[in-house]
C-alpha cells in the first residue's frame, strides 16, 4: 500500500542553517526529509555542500555577492541574500522568512542569542542547538507527557532554574508570565 501527499510550496517548514555540526547529520537527514526550503549562512557552505544536498538561498555579506555566485556555481538556481556589517544575519533571515511568508522554520544554530532574536519571528519555530531540539512556548504555558528520567531545559530560566529532571513519568507543566523555551535533548 503506497501513500501519497501532495506538499505546497512553504508547507514544511524551511531550514536555516547557521551552524551545520548543531546535530549529528542523521538528525539533519529527518529535517530534509519534505525537501524544504534551505538557507545557509556563508560561513556554512562547504559544510553543507558536502551533504550533497541542494540549497535555494546564501545569507553573505554585502560586497561579497560575486564570490559566492562563483561558489555555488554548481548549486543554480541559487538566491545570494545579503547583508551589511551593522546588521545581524539572524535579522535578515528573518525578514527573508517573513517577506516570503513562510510559516514554519527549523534553525541550526549554536549561538543561544538566536533564542532571543526569535522573539520578533511570528511562525512556527524550532531551533536546533548541541543536540537539543528547542520549541518556543509562546502561550507561556507548556503541556506534555513525559517519560522518566527526561531533563528539559528552559530559557530565559523559570522557576530560577534553567534544567528539570522528570522524576516520574507523566504530564509535566511549567507556567512563565511570558513566551519562553523549552529544550529537549535529541
């Protein structure tokens, strides 16, 4: 019995990637599985080129377009986005993701700063750092069952804290006054 679905533009969530070594490949693998939308940010490229894997858009510095049109010669199409010395790679990604409407993104990334400046980004996101899956909790309340022995962590910290250890399997909850995030280990 075979399945078959039919995936529009933008329905999976994209991938940007600002570190490529967040997680092991094998967990990257499962992230392209849909063929999403794929960003990578320059420093990136080669990393990412030697998964064999196609990229649609190259976050480079202003000035720099030409070198790496010439790089990623082999990967046309390809869309060079740029951005000037005062302005954050995070932010420009951003606003390429919001102006193009793209509702879901996964991030790997290895800087916790990123968690911070996702607070602007309206979407659906996940951000994948030192084998740790982080979702935003934008309700500020989070809900789910969970084994024992799991250890979440959250940030900015709540309860003072940043870690918990599931003592005993079961629903878990955590209440913030504010969107916060909480990490799971992969």
């Amino acid at each position: 019995m075979s399945s078959h679905h039919i995936v529009r533009e933008n329905q999976e969530p994209a991938l940007v990637i600002f570190d490529a070594r967040a997680i092991p490949f094998e967990k990257v693998q499962e992230l392209l599985e849909w063929m999403p939308t794929i960003i990578v940010l320059h420093s990136q490229i080669e990393a990412v080129l030697g998964w064999g894997i196609k990229v649609d858009v190259v976050l480079v510095p202003t000035g720099e377009e030409t070198m790496w049109i010439d790089r990623t010669k082999e990967q046309q199409p390809i869309e060079i986005v740029t951005f000037h010395s005062e302005e954050s790679a995070i932010d420009k990604a951003i606003s390429f993701l919001q102006s193009r409407t793209i509702p879901a993104v996964n991030w790997l990334a290895s800087d916790t700063q990123l968690l911070l400046r996702l607070s602007g980004f309206n979407g659906d996101t996940e951000v994948f750092m030192y084998n740790i899956r982080w979702s935003r909790v934008k309700s500020g309340r989070f809900e789910k069952w969970l084994p024992k022995g799991t250890v979440l962590h959250c940030f900015p910290e709540i309860l003072v804290k940043n870690q918990f250890l599931i003592e005993q399997e079961g629903v878990f909850f955590l209440e913030g006054t504010k969107p916060f995030w909480v990490g799971e280990n992969l």
